[in-house]
C-alpha cells in the first residue's frame, strides 16, 4: 500500500542524494587560495565528455546556422556586421575559453568567472561588453531535486556568446524565432538578442516552481490525510530544495534591477524595457519562492501537531483501559488471598455483591472520563 | 453538535480545495520558454463564457452608456475628446486585446501582460499611457478561501480601458456615479477616473479583510473553549491564505508609492493627493495582515500548548490511578500465594490489619500527589 | 484560593471580549467600495450620546474659554488673529465636520478621514492648514484590553482644531497650562500647541505601556511560580495587545519623522525642536514594545518548557512505581497458581526466600532508577 | 551538591527580582501627560543621598580639581578658556539643573531630559552645544543583572558638562590622564574630552559583555551536561538581560554614526577619527550581542530537545518492563484460577512447561525491542 | 558500533572546547575603561613565542626576499621606489608596531587596533595610507572548530605591511607568484598585491565552508538514519560554528563595498576590478552561510520531530501491550478469588468459556488498534 504513494525523493538514490546535498549548497574548491586570479581553471564537475560549439549568425536578411564547428570559425565573426550567438556546451576545455576571451577582448577575470561554476549571479559591465551569470535551474526528475547550472554570457557590440556546463538547455524557442524569417529577433541587435535568452532562463524557472509547488500539493495532501513520519523527511527535503532554489536565484533580483538601470550603450532604450519585463518575472519568481518557504514551514507545524496530537489521543486511550481494570483487578486480588479468616468470602451474597460494585466502578470510571471529554 | 458549527473550510469541498490550494501561488506555466515576449497568450483559467465589453464615453454634460458593444465601437472612442471608459471582461479572446491595443498605440509587453494572468500588482509608465496591474481579491464563500483576479488597467490622455477575468466586480459604485449628473468624476479628466477604480478595488480588500477577520474571531473562540484537532488544519488553511493575500497585494505599496512619485503628465496635481490617500490604505491593508499574521501565529501556539497541557492532565490521572493501585496490588497478590508455610495466614487480625495497611499506602500515595500539586 | 489571583481578562466580559478582538485589528467597511472618496461618512461605532464642542481661544493677554458652543460660533474664529483652540468629541454628526471643514477651506479627503475612525497614524500637508491623525490609547480596565481612539488634528495659521471619537482625553494638563497666564503655550502660536497635544498624547502611551508592563510582570511571576493552563491564555491576550498597541503606533515614528523634517511654514523651528523631542519619546515607545513582544515571547517559551518538563516529571513516577511493582506482582502471581505440581510451595524455607528475593528486584530497580539520576 | 553551583541568579533576592525587571522595560510615568514640556523634573528611582560635583578645569599648564565644590563656583567656569569637565553625580535636585543650564544657555528640553532618566541614546545638535544622552550599562552582581544608569554629557565651547545617576564610574582612568601633565587629553580641546568620555562608556560595555558571556559558559556547561529545570529560568533570565541590553545599546549604533557625520564645528577634524574608533566598538558590541542572542536561542532549543529526549528514554524503561511483565502477570493470573475443570493443573509437566512458556514469551520482548533498538 | 562514527566534536578535548566557545564570541577586555587611545596594548593571546618578520621587496626586474630580517631593515623600505611588502607575524612586541608606525605615519589608533585582536572587519582611509582589517579562518581540525586570526594590512604609496597573530597563513601562493619572474603581480603597484592577499584570505573561507559543509552533510545523514542524542549537542555546536563564521564574516561585505567605492588614490582603476571581484566571492560566502544555517535550523526541526514520532511509536507499543493484557488478567483475577460461592467454577465448561471469551476479548482489541492504524 505504502509503495503505491509518490514520493518526492526516489527511494533507490537515497544515499547518492544524501551524499551531494550540501554539495550542491557549498561551491567546491579547486583553485589554491592565493593562486593568481585570472587564471582559468574549471572547478566543478565536468558535466559533458565533449565540448560543443553551436553558433547562429544572422541579420534579418541572412542566417548561418552551424551545428558543430570549430573554435577557428568562431574566431572570425567578431569582424562581422552581423549578429552573432556562440554557444559552449561545457567548461572544462578551458584553453577555448582563453582563446575565445583574447580574441574577442575580454578580462581575464571574465574567463576565470566563466571557468570556475557556482558563480552568484551578477552583471558585470566593461567599456565594450556586459558579462551576466545566471543561474539555469532545471528539475532533475530522476534524483529528485534541482539541478544549477551556470549560464554565462558575454554581450558585445555584434556579438553574444553563452557557456553551459552541459548540452540541453532552454533556448530551443529562441533559436527557432531565429530560423524563421521576419521574426523581431531577426531584426534588432545583439541586446534584443541577450534579452531573449535571459528571458527565456527565467521563464523557465516558473516550471521549475510548477513542479515544486506540485510536490508541495501532494505532501500537503498527506500531511492533512495520513501523516507518517516519512512526511518529515519529505518537508525536510522540500525545504531544502527552496532553500537552494532561493539562493540561486535571490541575487538575481538585484543584477536585473542593475542591469534595467545601468548606462551601458550596448542596451537600447528599446530593449531596457523587455529587461523591466524580465526583472518582474524574478521578482515574482522569488516572492513565489517566499511563498512557498511559508506555506511548507506550517505544513511542518501542522505535521507536528498531528503527531503531538496522536500522542495525546494514545495516551488517553491507554489511560482509559488502565484507570478502569487496575482498581478492578485489585479487587479481585484482595479475594482472591488465602487467609484464614476473610468472613466476607463465606457469605452467599458476597461474590454478586463484588460483581456489583465493579460494575459500579467501572461505569464511574466511563462516566468521569466521558464528562472529561475523553469519550 | 460538531455539526452545527460553523466551518472555515466547506466540507464537501475539500478534495476540491486542497488539489488548488497550491496552484493559487505558482502561476501556471502556459507560454514555452524561450517563445517571443509581446506574444499575445491567454494565460489562467478562462473564467467566462464569452467575452463581454461595457463603455462608459462622458464628459460632465453628456453619457454614453453601453452595455455590450462590438469592439469596433470602442475603437471609434480613441478619438474623443470626451472620458471614455472602456470594460473588457475575460481575456481568452486574445486577438480582441490585440486590436485594441494596436488601436491605442500600446508596447506589446503591455498586451502580452494583460493576456497573462498572475502577473505581480505594478505600474509601468510609457511616454502616452501607463499601464497599471492590480489583484482584485474576493471572497469565495463556497469554496473557503480568497479569489484573486488580474485587473489591468490602461490610463490614456482620454481614456481608461480595463481588463477583468469574469464578470461582476466591485466598480458599480464608480458606475453609478458616472451615471449620476454633476458628481465631481463627471467633472474630472481620466485620471481620477483611474483613481476611482483603483480606489474600489483597494476598498474592497478591507471587506475580505473583514471576512478573514470574522473567521479569526470564531477560530480563537474555538482554539480557546475546546481545542479539537480540525482546528490546526483550519489554522493552517487560513495562515496560506494570509500568505496568499499578503503576496498579491504586497506588492502594492511599492506600486501605489511609484505612482504617488512617478513624473508623468497623466495625473495631475489634483488627483495625486487622491493617490496619496489610496496608498494610505494599501499601507493600512498591509499593517492589518501583518496583525491578522501575528495573531494567527499566536492562535497555533496556544492550541499546541492546550495539547501538550492535555496530554500532561492525562499523564496525570494515569500516574495516579497506577501508582494508588499497583502496589495494594501487589500486595494482595502476596496473601494470594499458595505456599504451605505462610504463617501470617492464619493469624486472625491479619487480614484487618492489611486491609489496614492498604489504606496507609493509598492515603499516602494521594497525600503525596496532593502535596505535589497533581490533586 | 485561584479566585484570589489577579486576572488580566475579567472572567464576567469573556465572551464579549472575545468578539471584540480581532474588531480592533480589522477596520469595519461603512463605505461601499466604489462611493465617492471625500463623502463625509461617519465609521465605526458612535462612542457618545451627543456631539460636545469647546473651544479656547486666546493670545498672550486674553482667553476664551466656551464649554458648549455651537458651531457657528466657532465658525468665527476663523477671522479672530488670536490662537484658537476647537476640540470636538463625537463624530456622528457628519454634518457639523463639514460645515466647519468648508469654513476653514480644508480638502474633502480630510473632512472623509476625520470622519472614518480606525486610520492610520499619518499627517498629511497642505498649503495652508496640516492634517494629522494619531491614536490615542488608554486601558481599558473593564474589558482589560487597550481602547484607541482617533485623534484628528487640524493645524492651520491661527487656529487648531481637534476631533476625538468620545469625551475624556488626555488634554486636561494642556488646559490648564492655557488657562494659567504667563505659560510658554499662551506666548506661542497654534504649531507650539498642536506641538503640545501630540505630545500629551505621546506621553500618555507610556502610562499604557507602564499598565502592561504590570501585568507583564505579574504574568512572569506566576510562570515562574505555577504554571496553570489559564496563563497560556492570558499570554496570548497580552500579546495581542501588544500585536494591537504596535500596530496602532508603529505608523508613528515614520509619521512624526515627516513632521520634523517637513517644510511646511505653520512650523517654526523653535516648534521643530520640539516636534523632535516628541519623536524621540514615539521611538522610545516603539522600543519598549519590542522589547516587551520578546519577553513575552520568552514567557511562552518558558511556559512550553515547564510543561514538557512536568510532563517528564509525571512519566518517572508512573515509570518508577510500574517498574518495581510489576514484576514483584508478577513473581506473586506465579506462586499464587494451582499445579499440583509445585513442589516450591512445600518448602517451609520459600516464602521467606521469595520475600528475599522480591525486597532484592525491588532494590535492584531502586538503585537503577538512582544511578539514571530519576529518583 | 546543587549547592555547589554558581547561579546566575542569586536565590535569596528572587522576589526583588521578579518585581523590578519589566519595571528596567518600561520607563516610570512621573510627569503628568499633558504637563508643560522643558519643565525639569526628576523622574526615575533617586540613587544617591546627596548629589555630588565635582570639577575639573585645565589647559596643557595648569589644572584645578575641585571635589565637592558648590555649584556656585561652576558657574563661572563658563567664562574661562580653559577647558572645563563638570560631573554631577545624582539628578534629584533639579533647581541645580537649571541654573547649570540657564547659565550654559541650554534649551529647557536639554535641561528636562537630563533630569528624566531612561531617556534613549541621542544626540542633539545646538548651535552652541552638543547634548549627548547615553546608556552606562554594570553588572550588578548582588541582583544578579545588569543596571542602566543615565550619562547625559554637553559640550559647549570650551566645557564639558556630565550628568550621572549614582556615584562611582568608569572615568577614573580619564581622570588620571588628565591629572598627569603632558598628556594628549591636557593637550586637545573639550571635544577630545567628550570623545574619551564616550569611549569609556563603550568600552565598559565590553566589560558587562564578558560577564554575560561567562554566565552563558556556564549555563552551556550545565545545559549540555545535566539539563535541570532551573536551567529554564535562568536562560530566560539571561535572554531577558541581553534584551534590556540590546534595548539601551541599539540606538548607539545611530547615534555615534550621526555625531561622526554631524556638521558641529565643536568638534575637530581630529576628533572625528576617534568618533569613528567608537563607533566602531559599539557596533562590535552590537554584533556580539546578536550573536549572544542566537547562541542563547539555541541553548533553548537544546534543552528543549533533551527534555524531549528524556521523555523517550523514560517512556522506553516503563513500555519494556511493561510488555514482558504484563504478559507474564496474565499467565499466572490464568493458572491462579480455581475452576474445578482445570486438568492442566493436574499434569506434573505443566508447571515447569509454563515456565518454559514463560521465559520464552520473556525473551522474545526482549528481542524485538532490541531489534526495535530500544535495548 | 558508536565508536566508528566520525563525530564533530572531538571527545577528548571537549571540556577544554566548551570553556573557550563563548570567548570566541565576546572580545577578552584587557585595556582599562579610560585609559588613552592610541596607546598600543596587545589584547587576545599570545599565540607565537617570538614575532617574526619576513619582506619582500620587488619590481618587474629585482626581488629582494628576507627571512628574518630585523626591524631597522624594514625601516629603509619606505625610501625605496619598489614595492616592498613586510609581514609580521606576532602582535605582543607593540614595540616593534610603534616603530613600524612612527617610520610609516600612521595614526595612533591603527596601531593600536593592529595590536589589539578580535577588532570587527573596516577599512579606514586615510591620506596617506589604506588601513584593512580582515579575519582570517582556519578549521582547528583538532579542537572542532573554526579559529579566527586577525590580519591587518596597512597600503601605503609604494609598500603593504600585513600583521598576523601567528605562524603560517594563506598567502604561500602570493609569494610563489611574486617570487617568479614576469607574473603580473611583479608588475603591478602595491594596490594589486593588497588585492591579491584580500583575494587570498577570501577564497581561503570557501574551503573553511566546504569543511562545515562536509559535517553537515555527514550530521543530516546521521539525522536521518539514527537520530542519537548527541547529535542535538554536534547540531548545536554546528550552528555555534556558523554564529561565529557569520559573526566575523558579516561585515566584510560591507567593508569590501566601500573598498570598491573608495575614492582614495592609491587603488588604480585596474585593481578597482578585482576588488569588485573578490567582493562578489565574500557576497557568495555570505549567502552559503545563510543558506547552511538554514539548513541546520531544518535539521534541528527534523531530529525534534523525529523524538516526538519515536516517543509516539513507543506509546503505542505500550498502549495495545496494555490494553489487551489488563482487561484479560482482570478476568482472570476474578475467577482467582475464594468465594465460598461462585457457582461458575463448578461448571465444567466453564474454564474453555472464559478462555474463548479472553481470546475474542484480545482479538477485539487487535482490530481496534488496526482500525485505528496503530498495528
């Protein structure tokens, strides 16, 4: 019966999941403290076992769709008037971060921060390109929780560039928008471009809260029905994930808000006004978020209560059976002694007498307990 | 006699509720990821049959009034030089709010935002109109818990249109005195016409909040006089309420604080003081759930300790009763023994004497429970 | 003996205390949402029989001092060079507010909110006159709840005008001080007596707060002594009071903040010197109350605890007296059985042995309860 | 052996206790509301005999030390250069005050809060002075608890002015600095003085807070070794010093922050760098009282959960002995029957067999609470 | 079985743990309330036999790297156009910190706050030169906790002097990198390598981080599986840990903050970016700590649920053992006692009666406890 149920956490993973929880809180370290910064080392676990380069070059006229290229290629669409998207399935070729970085003129801190995952998102600006990390959250069904991978991307003049830690990603919309001819992506710049994407990140964390928040319906319904103890370490476990859901995606609300305000060119006022758009979808993604912490935190007092509750429904029981057959019990003990000289038991009417009054005892008994309510 | 009270929560419904309880914090994910903003999607529940428009086109000496005009009517009022006000109740005809607004010259976000329901409670202000959200909460008597619709409201040089999700609302009043001759909204431009209705809806949260606070009224009384066990679940399904209420309309302070400070030409001077006092009253609401908060949180602490007290008195009377009876049990057991050679039995004053000592041992041990108070 | 104690809730009021409580938090709906905002409508309860009117008028040199004007003779004063002082109490008499508000040229929102009991503290400027609300709390000690009363305070260049909800106000010191010639108040303008007022309202919340302080105190010693299950209710009670208190005043520290920092002219800065000594007795209010939610928190904390405790305490005595006597019965009820066949019972030397052996378990059990530090 | 034990309350003084400790909360109403503000009246307990001043006037050459002057002497030191510290230790005179003020040209609110004690932290800025109001916080070992005393400082021009409670101090070392010649103190302005005034002030703060700390060491100690119910009170009587702490502390924070921005010409560039010294200090304070705070909240919660714990282990004790023994006592019960028409009694294996039964059904308990793990 | 385990807490060390926890929280006091400013007293431990000093001295082109040099060599440093950085390990020769400062210009109150340790995270400018304080964590393995060290860094023009409590620290990589010719650390002014060793004691706490997080882990583990009473004493202690991180770690973000937004000369705009940097990663180590002590609070709730569930499961253990037995030895005490006439015990089929009325008896109270989930 019990294994009909649906659990949040599959049972088979339990100890991997246990293992890699806190992991997932505490970003890994990999570089000596006090190494050079700049330096481009990947940190964190290497998620692909191939590199993948994708890039769309297009104005609204021409498209260049290019599955699997080389690097070289790549380098060459910095001189183009187009507008290009590179993408990177995974980091951990870093010397194509490094080249990529050079040619197209980056910081080297920008490389060591695309490099080196568990970033906090934020929006760094330089005189000739924006660097935004954002997290990209997605529900891993399998393990049971949310899976963070870093976004980064690099907005230039004509270009933009995106890192993955690994290949599927949210951006099969926008590249679709991209094939089609005459759509608006086609016709504005790389800002209308960055947007779309971070759009489209966000978007997707709505989906990602769908499936929490159908998860918290589920347990709610448990805890309200049946609860086992099980419920805690499902809340338990629910807790946690919106703790670390909250704590991807709370610096967020303050990158959008910088980047809506900051003065960088490479954004039109057009575009400004999709990034107000994008910042409200975070800002209602966090206060969901605050929401749900609410909502999961009275389903563990209301859990609480249910077995505090049971505990005093047990003890009444208990209390009950025992304060009317011990007195009884005793009564009988007291004739059932062997002295010698008990006149009560040769007397005739003795035994319905004591019969008697133990019914008398017992019915007080039910009677007090009922007009305690216990009843 | 548990029938006749009054319950927050409707029983026949309540598998019903508890499967949307949680779909009322996440907005439900309609639009794929990654698709173009300013596209037009109904998002939520179609709540209405068929969409219905009303207008209302006046100045303080004529009134148009009409019930349910095609939307080609309405386009015709853009270019009046009179107030005109424009009702648009559902929102699954998409293209309907498409027309309108390539009509009235509005941003496609705006039109993408007023299809999508669950948006956050903001303003956005555009060179020609400003776009306002706002939830408008009811009470959902049925079903036990608070209704929240998306009204979104577009103030324009001469015109106010606005959006609901299902007929009936709280702007009968505003209506009535359109109607009426000489009253001071006849005499005024748009904007304090937008400001009425901002005003009604903000007006009616205090009746919610009345509703909430009756229930408060008549759970505390219970919580008080006789602890039962449903009374969690119906503190827990008011505090998510709370949550509920407070995450729709929190956001409001800020929104009717921006719009009290926003630089744009569309409210006078005149009307901001009237945007002043309505921000009041958000602010008012606000402090009110915070209070209703506190106290409900109060409410589960005080029916945990009546729990815990009463599993205390249970533990209680069962110490008592065993301890009074377990030894005098005992010692009856002892006389009860069948050895040969027991010569206490056959002492004459033996039996009176332990009935004697019997007595010594229950006096004592309720002497002592008496001194400890449990007595 | 418990009838000796000193109840913070009067028994007799219960039951109309408990329907009163969450009234003070939420504000009644008069108004139907949607009616013209500046209608003058009275809401809330009608406090007095009849609408009493005083006014004192004065300069340095001259006072005036009428207990029961009517209204056109205040209308008057207007015009008079002189400060004066108008006080009304009562305001069902919607008619009486507007004519004064209309001689005095105050703004129709202004006329609305004195009327409409249960605003938030705020002030509100205009070119020539300043709104202000504040509330005035008193202890009600039949109810044993905190009263509050909306004082509604019109300053403007010659005059002040004051609206209370009932007779009896905190003012008479105030009255006395213009009575007397020669004070500073009587040198002064009216901003140096609205000063005046609000301030003898400030001062006055330290008598509510010294009041609950007492019982505060009261409460802890009982706590601390014996803990009884009515305590959790009157902790509760208290702190709604104190929920209701805070939330009654928190506005003002911002509201008073404002004033200081205002540029209004009807103050002078000698006035502002002031106006900041009275803001920083609202803080100090505001600190204290804090303060006191965290003691009683701690009070219901220590509440909690003491009952888990005795719970405790109750459970080793049970398991004590069971864990000794249990087995000895046993041991008795063994050689109280009938075989035939037992060849122990004719052993002249075992019941003595038996006896040994139960005064040994008992012992036994003793010394363990001993070494686990429970006896 | 419980003697033995340090507590943090001394037993003896407990009632005394319990009656002052909401009264350290709540600031004592004297004053009438109402009553003319700048009226200097003493409120607050009087802690001295017989107020005492004392003076001390110097420049880097001379210096004069004067130990019970009259205050007639002080007043003339408002015309000499040098710089002036009058201290005055106890505030019940308060036609003292007053003249001290009137001849410094204080504001009669100065003069009022001086004399009124449980004032809150502040600065206030006059043209000619600079009042300061700030907590001087000591453990008051007898009382087991930590005792507030108001230091009210001015600095004019060329004079420093202190208010005390009560004799004794912490400024003894700033004296000696200034009695020893060639000191910086003897060297700089009265705004240095003020400084070192201040910075005594904090610095003892670091005092109370080791004292504090020792205290909660030590109620570690006994929480985690051997958690009695004492335990309970004491930790709430150390949660409530670190609030009335907190409370007097807190708006220091604000108040040297202001005085290092302030625009005062009394105090030099020079000076200011120290200011910010002390600023810093008190915030270090602040931080180690919230840490304090959350160390005190968590030993709550551990005592709690070892309470919690104990419960269980006691319960485990009484459910073993019960299950074996019950079961047991049953079986004898059985065979203790008299019915003629038992023929087990009557076979010679039966009895040894149904001790076999017996030790059986015995061990099998045991087994399954040892598989259970509660063995 | 207990003793594999891997415990937080080393066992052997814990009295001397427990004595030292709260003394990491409050500041020792050791200067006298009082005493002059600027007089530099060692406070805190001394912690090394003898200070050391080590300099490095370089340009892109020379380095001069000195083991132990004397004070008077560090003295010349200052008139060199290089970049000279000296470390000086140990802080109880204050004389050598006068001197150091004398010869450098700094303000007396730098070198006292480099003297007196446990000083909250700053940064003060001055004209000159930049003063940092920061901690400096490390994991005592040993003891079970995490130890901070003071390292104070003064910037000047053309040097960095750091001051560390102790032997050995984090900045091995920063000497590596400035003893290998042509890094950019060779190259560039002071201001970077002040950069570099912030960069260096910051990344240092991801590692102190990982090492709490591993111990989280591991304890949630144990949480899960077997939920032992120590585990409340190691969660606590956990959450102590995480009080004292956040402690010393909370007012870098602020530090840093205005470091970025300083206006001081001497940190080029270049280096402006790192420090941007370094920023963000002590940001993310704040938010980690956040998130682990919300995951800690979420343990402390699940062990507490998890004894009340256990403690319920005990219950009913004991309650259906009762419950059955009780009412069954009651029958049998009945038919135990010697009435000379009970005529039941002369019925033959009697005996199997009352034993088929036992079993119904024992098998009605299974099916209840069933029913009521309890078996």
């Amino acid at each position: 019966m019990a294994k009909k149920r649906t659990h949040l956490i599959p049972h088979a993973i339990n100890p991997l999941r246990r293992m890699r929880v806190v992991g997932r809180l505490v970003r890994r370290v990999v570089k000596k403290p006090g190494s050079s910064p700049g330096i481009v080392v990947h940190t964190g676990e290497r998620k692909v076992e191939k590199v993948r380069i994708r890039f769309l070059d297009f104005d609204d006229q021409h498209l260049n769709d290019a599955e699997r290229p080389t690097i070289d290629e790549c380098l060459d669409l910095r001189d183009l008037p187009t507008v290009s998207w590179i993408n990177v399935d995974g980091l951990h070729e870093v010397d194509l971060i490094r080249r990529l970085g050079e040619r197209f003129g980056w910081h080297p801190l920008v490389m060591e921060d695309i490099a080196s995952t568990g970033q906090r998102a934020k929006i760094e600006e330089y005189a000739e390109y924006v660097y935004v990390v954002l997290p990209m959250l997605s529900w891993n069904a399998e393990r049971g929780h949310v899976d963070a991978e870093q976004l980064s991307l690099v907005l230039g003049e004509n270009y933009v560039v995106t890192f993955q830690e690994r290949y599927g990603d949210v951006f099969e919309g926008v590249r679709e928008r991209i094939r089609s001819t005459g759509t608006r992506i086609r016709a504005r710049g790389p800002d209308y471009l960055a947007y779309a994407l971070i759009d489209a990140v966000v978007d997707h964390y709505f989906q990602v809260l769908e499936t929490i928040g159908d998860h918290t319906e589920r347990l709610e319904e448990q805890v309200l029905d049946e609860p086992r103890e099980e419920i805690m370490h499902e809340l338990h476990h629910l807790k946690r994930e919106l703790i670390t859901v909250r704590r991807s995606i709370w610096p967020l609300r303050e990158t959008l808000g910088s980047l809506q305000r900051s003065e960088t060119k490479l954004f039109t006022d057009q575009t400004r006004l999709f990034i107000r758009d994008v910042h409200d979808h975070a800002v209602q993604v966090l206060d969901t978020l605050e929401a749900l912490r609410d909502v999961v935190g009275g389903m563990i007092d209301l859990y609480l209560s249910s077995v505090s509750f049971r505990t005093n429904e047990i003890m009444k029981v208990l209390t009950i059976m025992a304060s009317i057959f011990i007195p009884l019990t005793f009564l009988a003990g007291v004739y059932g002694m062997n002295f010698d000289d008990m006149p009560e038991l040769h007397l005739s009417w003795a035994y319905p007498t004591l019969v008697g009054v133990m019914i008398v005892v017992a019915a007080g008994m039910v009677l007090y307990f009922r007009r305690k309510g216990w009843l």
